[in-house]
C-alpha cells in the first residue's frame, strides 16, 4: 500500500539516483539544484543557520566601517575625514535598515537579494574610502579589502554567483586605484598586491563552491534518508504480523483483544494482519453433517403421513 499523500513514499530504493529524479537533483555549477522546488525546500531547510550568518556578516561589516572613524582625520584631514564620517554612517543606517528586513519572514531568494544589495553598499564604501587612501596608507587599505573579500565568501550566506559579481567588483575598484593613483608604490609591493587579491579571489571562491556544494550533498543525503524511511514504513504497514501469546477460548475459540473485548477468531486475523477468509467445510466436519442430514431426511416427521 503506498501513500498518495507521501511525496517520498513508492518507488524502488535507486529511484533517488536515477532518471528523473537524478535530473532534479544535480547541482548546476553556479551551486544550485536543477530543480527550483528542490532548491527552495533547501534554502528553507538552512533558513536558521543563514540568518545567523546574515546577522554575523551585518555586524561584522558594521565593525569594519566603524574601527577605522578614528583614523580618518590622521590620514586624510579633517575635510576628507567628514565626509568619510557621512559615507560611514550612510552605511550604518543601511545596515540597520538590513536588519530590520531580516528579521521579516521572507522568502529566501528576497533575504538573499536583500542581502546582496548590503554588500553592494559595502562594496561602494569601501571603494570610496579606497579612494581616499595615499599610497603611504594604501596598504593598510589592502589588508582590510582582503579580509572583506574573505568575509563576503565564507561568512555571507549568498549564492555563488552573487559572492564573485561583490568580490570582482571591489578587486577591480582597488585594483584600478593600485594602478592608476599609486604608480609610485615600489613594483615588487605593487605586483604582491596584485597576488594577494588574486590569491584571496581564487581561494575564496574555491572555498564558497565547495562548501556550498558540499551542503547541498548533505541536503539530499537527508532528502533520501527520509524517502527510504517513508518506503520502510509502507513496507511495515504491509507486513503486520501477530505476535506473543493470545488468550483464546477452549470453547468457543474466541480471542481476547487489547481491549478485553471477545472476538471471533477470523475477526482477530483480519484486524491484525493482511489476512482475509473465505469460508466453507473441511472433510472431516462434512461426514458428520452429511449423516446428521441423512438422519433427518431419514426419521419420521410429526404430522406427516407416509
């Protein structure tokens, strides 16, 4: 007997790995199912964990626009550094503003759009606070750049895609300004620059793709454990079978059931098992009633004259 209502339920055990069901399942190299269905029962499934991460990547882009107010006016100047001071709190408030929306029941592919437009905002202040940057304090520059292209791809929960598109548009912004406005950096720190950006895209990404991937595996890992439970259990239904000692009637052959009550003993089967009866007379019992029918056609009826 298989459920109609079970989405998991019939089939063969290999039905996950094959055919249709393979086609649904493959994950595309952009790190997403073939099936949008599939994929959104997934992001639904890691819903708990991303907003953790949602709220960790706020507040840590929070902190990193935030440590370096202090700096400003030293590296460049009080005018420059108000102006910073307005692009910074610019950020905050959208930060705010993101997690507010977070904290909506949304769907995940509007938290994942949410979010990138977050870091899109980061991205942008960044790349201006880049701009700001002497080659005396651009290297400075560098390292934080780096640690943000490290958070975007291992901390953000967004999907592959969005992570290269922020990653590569923050690389090529810093990448420009090491070119165009720092020519006078030394070619070996320059070209060391360069390696670490590509370097930290490179890694990054490989680690982003994998891990995404990889949770994706576990996901359908569970998908098909909970088909094979669900096939198990429309095994076992099938397969009732009547255990232990059953207190039946020396007399009438009876059988007391769980709740006390008497039954017919075909009764009993049939409730407890997939057993079903049809009945008639064995040879043994047929011989006494055929001769205790012959008797009464037999024997001399009361009223009856012969």
């Amino acid at each position: 007997m298989q459920s109609k209502d079970n989405p998991y339920a019939g089939g063969d055990i290999l039905s996950a790995l094959t055919g249709e069901q393979a086609s649904q399942e493959r994950i595309s190299f952009w790190v997403r199912f073939a099936s949008q269905e599939l994929e959104n029962r997934f992001r639904e499934h890691i819903r708990h964990q991303e907003l953790r991460q949602m709220y960790a990547s706020v507040a840590g882009g929070v902190f990193v626009a935030a440590v370096f107010v202090a700096s400003d006016r030293a590296v460049v100047g009080e005018a420059a550094s108000q102006y910073l001071l307005i692009v910074r709190l610019a950020f905050l408030a959208v930060s705010c503003v993101t997690i507010l929306l977070l904290q909506r029941s949304l769907t995940a592919a509007l938290r994942s759009w949410i979010l990138f437009g977050w870091v899109l905002c980061g991205v942008a202040t960044s790349g201006i606070v880049a701009s700001t940057r002497s080659s005396e304090y651009f290297a400075g520059q560098v390292v934080v750049s780096n640690f943000i292209l490290m958070l975007v791809y291992t901390v953000v929960p967004l999907l592959v895609p969005m992570q290269v598109v922020a990653a590569l548009l923050l690389t090529a912004n810093d990448i420009w300004l090491l070119m165009t406005r720092h020519g006078d950096l030394n070619p070996v720190v320059r070209r060391a620059m360069l390696t670490v950006y590509l370097l930290t895209n490179l890694v990054g990404a490989f680690t982003s793709h994998s891990r995404n991937h990889l949770k994706r595996e576990q996901f359908l890992l569970l998908e098909r454990e909970k088909r094979l439970n669900a096939e198990l259990e429309d095994a076992l239904d099938e397969v009732r079978t009547l255990r232990g000692i059953l207190p039946i009637c020396s007399n009438c052959r009876k059988i007391c059931n769980e709740k006390g009550a008497w039954e017919p003993l075909d009764s009993y089967v049939r409730s407890h098992s997939q057993a079903e009866f049809s009945h008639g007379i064995c040879p043994d019992c047929l011989k006494p009633m055929l001769s205790e029918l012959g008797e009464d056609i037999g024997a001399p009826q009361k009223g009856v004259e012969y």
